[in-house]
C-alpha cells in the first residue's frame, strides 16, 4: 500500500522493466539516474518519486530520459556493525542485493534515502568528480554526515535539521501524481461502479517506534467508520499497509463486512492509488507521514484517525497539515473542504532539473505553478 506497501511492488515492476543505465551506451542527449535505498519500502518509494519527476522533466532542460536503475544495498561484514559515516570505502562496504553493480560509468543523477544509501551516494559523488564527470547527488532525510558532501540534502520540516544544501518539504516525497491516480481509477471505474457515494478511501498503517494499531484501535476505528457510512450513505475503500498485523486487519475486516465497498487486505493486486484516485474523501491512521502526504496530494478532504501513542516530530507534521487546512481529526463525522494540494516531489525536481541543467549548460526548467512550499535551500 503506501509508502509501506504500495509502493514496493511498483518499485521492482520499475526495475525489472528497466534497461541497463549505462550512460555509455546511451549517450550524452540522455538523462540517467540511479535511485540507492537498502530496500526499505517507506522510504524507497521516496527516492524513485523524485526520481521518476525528474526524468518525466528531462525535455525541459533538453535531455531524454532513461528509465531509472534502482540498486538495493545490504552492508557487509564488519562494516555493517559501523556507522555508514565511518566506512572508509562506502562502495566496497555494501553488497548491491538487487539492480547490478556499483560500478561506472556513473550516472548523471544519484537519489539515496537510507544511512547507507548515503554513504554510497556521497562515494559515487566523489569519485564521479575525481573522474571528471558531475554525478549530481541527491539524498533524502537526514544522512548522518556531513551535507556537504551532497548536492542536495531533502529533509521533511518536521524533523527540523539544519546544514548546508538543504531543502526543507512539507511531508515526504512519494509517487502521487495527478496522471497516475487518474489512470489507477479509470482502471477500477467497472468494479466500483455501482457503490454508493460519496467513496470513502480509508489507508489503514499499523504499529511503529510511536504509535499502536492493535485490535482494539482498529475495533475503534472500524466503529467510527461505520458512523461516517451511516451518516453520509457512501461506501468505504479500505486498504491496510505490511506494517498492518493480521489481528487487527481480521477486527475492521469483521466489523465493516456488511457494509457496500470493498476491502483490500494486502494480498493480490493492489488498488491503492485507485482508490485515492476515486475517493470523494480520504481517512488516513495518525501513523505515516507517507499516508498522509500522499492523502495530502490528491486535494481531497484529509481525516485523521488518532492513534495511542506519538512522537515530537509527528506532532509537528499533523499541526503543520492542520494550519494548512488540509486535515481534520476523524471521530466518525465527514466533511467536504478544499485546500491547495501537495505538490512537493514536483518542487524538489525542479530544484535538481535547475542544478542539473547549470551543470550541462542548459536553460533552466520553466518553475511550475505556486503550491505549498516547505522551504528554501539553506547554504
């Protein structure tokens, strides 16, 4: 589903579809880009987002795109009990489990999120520079070391870090666009024709460091969308993320049996951006910045179910969704109100297509219509 689940089978569909990047062989008139995760899910979806944006930009700074080559990493023996900042040779340090080999030529784009996805990155920067060629490196959350040693560091607001080459987000980058949740709908429009209206999507995530999703929780959540079904007469898009356990999945499964929609339970295809892509209006679990972001960027009316438990930086991200006006906390009541939607992995793209294009000599990419911002660079 999600950043949690959705996403991955995407991302190998991404891969296995992709030509080798070689940009030897594919000349200088095109664009290459490597996305560097250690597989994770939540965050991966993140980097191959940004990547994607760029390259669906490429003609705008007079490049073609190729699609992008993902290579998930795994540390080594004895460097996997060090801290990524600390390898002395971070190429040598990881296995590439899945996308090919560490080795040039190296592309033009590099787009890392994870500890050890950034100390590869920062490795193909230098010896990309050493080398003469200009491997723009661009990595996503905080890295753990020094941001000098990337392009650009992307890093949500809410986590509030400081450095140099720094843009600040509104929330996390994802893979929502506008075109691929309209194309994931049109692709449900039989199945869902004959539900009643308004189409609730409801993005169910699951435990983590800060919050509990049990049963009881999903019993509370499942009893407030109940309430919400009643009172409006729609029907309810319910899909749960791998961080979702079995129990609570069984809870809301038994308790919305009877009730018009239809229920995803993580096996089989999955019709997340469907859904979104449908929805007249979007519950989200309090879990997942990704969710939320993602719910964010379709302009749809944003409810929040709370969840015991909590962080800091969570309770930073949710204040900042409802100062913008895109989200309310849910209890079983729907509303209908409009926001100007999330558009910040489009932003950040255009913040690498302007330092690619200075780097080949091209005209700058023409910037995009006004949306929520996260902030500027600093340094």
């Amino acid at each position: 589903m999600r950043g949690e689940s959705a996403r991955p089978e995407a991302a190998k569909m991404t891969q296995r579809s992709s030509p080798p990047n070689s940009p030897a062989e594919a000349g200088p008139s095109r664009l290459s880009a490597w996305v560097v995760t250690d597989g994770r899910t939540g965050i991966e979806i993140q980097a191959l987002g940004l990547a994607e944006a760029v390259l669906a930009r490429a003609g705008e700074i007079g490049r073609r795109a190729m699609p992008p080559r993902i290579l998930r990493i795994a540390a080594r023996r004895p460097w996997v009990w060090l801290p990524p900042r600390l390898w002395l040779d971070p190429l040598r340090a990881v296995q590439v489990t899945e996308g090919g080999r560490l080795d040039p030529p190296w592309p033009d784009l590099v787009v890392s999120t994870g500890r050890r996805s950034a100390a590869v990155t920062a490795a193909i920067r230098r010896q990309s520079h050493a080398a003469g060629a200009a491997t723009l490196a661009v990595h996503i959350q905080d890295p753990y070391q020094d941001f000098r040693r990337f392009d650009l560091v992307v890093v949500p607001r809410h986590d509030r870090v400081g450095g140099p080459n720094l843009v600040e987000t509104f929330g996390a980058l994802g893979r929502v666009t506008p075109e691929r949740l309209a194309a994931a709908a049109r692709d449900l429009e039989a199945e869902l024709a004959g539900l009643p209206r308004p189409l609730i999507a409801v993005a169910v995530g699951g435990s983590n460091r800060a919050f509990r999703l049990g049963t009881a929780e999903a019993e509370r959540l499942a009893a407030a969308l109940r309430a919400a079904q009643a009172e409006s007469g729609g029907s309810l898009l319910v899909t749960v993320s791998r961080r979702t356990e079995r129990a609570p999945t069984e809870a809301l499964r038994r308790s919305l049996a009877d009730l018009p929609g239809r229920f995803h339970d993580g096996t089989g295809a999955n019709p997340y951006f469907g859904f979104l892509g449908a929805a007249d209006a979007i519950v989200v679990t309090c879990d997942s910045v990704n969710m939320a972001s993602e719910a964010a960027a379709t302009g749809k009316p944003v409810h929040v179910f709370e969840l015991p438990g909590g962080s800091r930086k969570f309770a930073r991200f949710h204040a900042d969704l409802r100062q913008a006006g895109i989200a309310r906390p849910f209890t079983g009541d729907l509303a209908s109100w409009s926001y100007q939607p999330l558009d910040e992995t489009r932003r950040v793209a255009q913040r690498v297509l302007q330092a690619l294009a200075k780097r080949g000599g091209a005209a700058e990419p023409v910037t995009s219509g006004k949306r929520h911002s996260g902030g500027e660079s600093h340094g």
